[in-house]
C-alpha cells in the first residue's frame, strides 16, 4: 500500500504536472510579474492564467506581492527549477546539487535503479556529495525540445525512480506552503444555525440567544442580503453567511441569471431537495455569476466569515453528464474552489473565516487545510430524525473531524434530534471530542436550545 510519502510526492508531482503551469513557471524565472504581462507572454486568456497560478499557489510553488491594485507573482522556491530542467547543458546547477530535490524526494542515502529500455538503466544515488548516472541511449532526438518540454521528460524520469524507491516516514509539509489561515477564536463554545423563518423582527432573537457563533443565511429571504445594520442585532457575536458553491436553488436571486447566460452550468437534481440542482462549479462562468458576487455580498454586509454547503457535490454529480470527469478529478477541482474562494476572501479581510460543510474526507486533499478555519458537520452522532449515527460512515467522518481539529480547526457539529435523550446526547458526544455542537430540526426553521 502506498505510504503517505508516497502520496505526497504524487501530489507534488501533480501540481506541476500541466504544460501551462511549467509555462507559467519558466516565464516567472525572469521574475516577478502580474498575470497581464504573464497573458500576453504565453498567448492565453486570462481566466486560464489565474486559475493555474492560483493552484501554484496553493500548492507552496508561486508566491504573491501586491502593491495598489495590482498584484506581482514570482517563483517561492528557485529550486523547483532543478526538478524542471536537471542536467540541461544550458541550465546549470543539476539535480545532485539542489537540497529541494533531495529534501523532497526522500532519497538521501538510498539509491534506485530505473529501467528505461531494453538495455538503459538510470542509477540515482544520494546522500552527501550524491549523483546522477545516466548509462545508455535515452530513446529521443537530441535538442528540439522547448525547455517546459525537457521539464515534462525529466519529471516522468523522476516519478518512475519514485517508483523503485521505497518512501518511509510520513509526508512533510509542502515546500513553501502557507501558513495555517487564522483560526477561530478559542472562546466559541455555543452555535446557533438558522436557514430560515426570520421574524419580521429581524435578527433580535437570535441575538437574545447569545450564542457564541452564529450561522444565518446570506439573505433574509433568499434574494435580499442582510445588512450591517442588520447583523448588529447579534451584538458583535462572529456571523457566518451560509451559501452553497456546488449547487444552485430556484428561488435564488442568480438562478435566473445562470437560466439566462450560462444554463448548462446546471447538472442533474440534489436528491431529497426539490428545485436544486448540483453545478459545473469549476467552470469559470459559475465564479464571475455566482460565487464571487455571493462572497461580495457576505464581505460587505460585514460577516465574519461564510459557510460553503454542496461542498460534497463532486460525489452527487451525474458523472454522464459531465464527460471525461472522475469522482477523483471532481474532488480535485472542489479544493480548489475552496482555496480560490479563501484566497479571493483573505485578500480583502485577512481575519474572514472559511467555513465548508461536510465532506470532511477532503482533508487529505493537498490545499484543502490551509484554505479553511473550521468546518461544519451535519448528522456526526444522529441522522434526522432521532436515529443514533453508529454506522462505518459515520465512525469514517468523525475520524477525519478529529483529524481536521487537530490541526487547529474549529469543528461545528450540527444533529437533527427532538427527544431530550437524544439531544443531550448529542451535545454531551460533541463536547467530549472538542467540538462546537448544535441539535435542532433538519428544517432549520427555529431557534433550539444551546449545548450546555
């Protein structure tokens, strides 16, 4: 079975992976620029261009400079370009000299023998003053090749000796990964979490209930957005804006927008949930139409933070209607949304908190952590209604919350029970493992009482 080395250093691989992220980084080899002057060097859109420095970022490998309104990329690690370019008569510095190769790929003091042909072998060793060998032909034409072209060759070269050496120890950070976003304060301890049925009155009941966190929908009726006069009802209590990013419902004010320009974006119907359909939330058109204008929204209004649902879609989605696509690459393309998402927030309000709901299991997704201050989790001890949570799944979810707690999250437990046996059970159940809980009717109609 593969070791989490093993998995880290195919991530790693993965992020550079993509003929336009190596463009983007040999164009970044000159230093620092903006994505205008990176579009106009490499012959693509712009949308194209950000996305990918976006998950070069996420990844630990590009970083950011902003000054005004713009902003400057550059290269984090130099390094990187070892891996690219290795043993390149015109690129100096090979393989055997860079810590960043050595570090990363686990290979001091071993040795792996790669067969590349009938009659080629490729030796790595390492360690203090290691080397690369190279015997034999390597089976293509000499010169030629564009220099992100030897970086693709030379990255192939590398993953099969990965696959000859035995990773041991577990994965370590990212090179260069950002810090952990700042988390919530340590002093939440109660949650109220209503969707729907607010008073004309507004939010005053609910701040009457002083809890200590609170989660309300974006808007007070599905279409009009809560104001900063609104909020202020809470007292100053941390109010998350609940929104879905991989999903849409009819009665949202950019439903007609999406049935209007961009009516493909809509994929098949969320079961139980009738007029909501899961989305293409990778495309770009769903971005600009809706999730950015909803994050607007929430940071103006002065949230403190947002609470992402639907982030589960990429296991919902009629893989039939989106050709091409894997559960596996559906997965990949929701951390990023999460981490385009902290990153767009964060930049304007460093202390705003992300917040997903459900799929815990993406944890183990390389960008997933960092973009995220908490997580939400419904139906952790009982399903709705009353029914005790003790299956595999359920025992699967809570060890990955205390996996994302022990990394500094705030975990928020959201169970659907009435009888007053279950409900103290459910607080009790949540409380013993740190987390922050919450029972109340799947509805989410009401005010219910607070966790003790």
């Amino acid at each position: 079975m593969p070791s989490p080395l093993h998995r880290y250093k195919a991530e790693f691989f993965k992020a550079l992976a993509h003929p336009l992220r190596l463009a983007i980084l040999d164009a970044l080899r000159e230093g620092e620029k903006t994505v205008t002057v990176l579009q106009k060097e490499l012959g693509v859109e712009q949308p194209a261009v950000s996305r990918q420095l976006a998950f070069l970022r996420q990844q630990g490998l590009v970083a950011v400079r902003r000054e005004g309104a713009l902003a400057y990329y550059r290269t984090k690690d130099p390094e990187v370009y070892a891996f690219l370019y290795p043993l390149s008569p015109t690129e100096p510095g090979a393989v055997r000299d860079s810590p960043l190769f050595h570090d990363h790929l686990n290979l001091r003091g071993t040795s792996a023998c790669v067969r590349v042909g009938p009659h080629e072998t490729n030796t790595l060793r390492s360690g203090t003053g290691g080397s690369i060998e190279q015997m034999g032909r390597w089976g293509f034409p000499q010169g030629g090749f564009r220099r992100w072209g030897r970086g693709v060759f030379w990255l192939t070269l590398l993953l099969l000796a990965l696959a000859a050496c035995r990773g041991t120890g577990e994965a370590p950070e990212p090179p260069g990964s950002p810090p952990p976003a700042p988390g919530p304060a340590p002093s939440v301890r109660t949650l109220i979490y209503q969707l729907t049925g607010y008073p004309a009155s507004g939010l005053t009941a609910l701040g009457a209930a002083a809890a200590g966190l609170y989660v309300i929908d974006l808007t007070k009726d599905g279409a009009t957005p809560w104001s900063g006069d609104d909020l202020a009802a809470l007292e100053g209590k941390p109010v998350l804006a609940y929104m879905e990013i991989g999903g849409m419902e009819n009665y949202r004010p950019e439903y007609s927008v999406v049935q209007k320009d961009a009516p493909d974006l809509l994929l098949n119907s969320v079961p139980g949930w009738s007029g909501e359909w899961y989305a293409k939330y990778w495309d770009e058109r769903w971005w600009n139409l809706v999730v950015r204008p909803r994050l607007d929204k929430a940071l103006a209004a002065g949230f403190k933070g947002i609470y992402l649902d639907l982030v589960d879609a990429y296991e919902g989605i009629n893989l039939n209607l989106v050709p091409g696509e894997t559960r596996d690459s559906l997965a990949v393309k929701m951390v990023a949304l999460l981490g385009r998402i902290s990153q767009y927030v964060k930049a304007k309000r460093p202390d705003f908190w992300v917040f997903p709901q459900n799929a815990p299991e993406l944890r183990m997704r390389p960008g997933y952590l960092p973009a995220i201050d908490g997580i939400g989790l419904e139906e952790l001890f009982f399903y709705a209604t009353d029914k005790p949570c003790t299956d595999s799944g359920c025992q699967e979810r809570l060890a990955h919350a205390r996996a994302i707690r022990d990394a500094g999250k705030l975990v928020l437990t959201v169970d659907y029970a009435t009888r007053p046996e279950n409900v103290r059970a459910a607080c009790e159940k949540s409380r013993a493992e740190r987390f922050v809980p919450y029972v109340t009717v799947v509805d989410l109609d009401r005010i219910s009482p607070l966790c003790p």
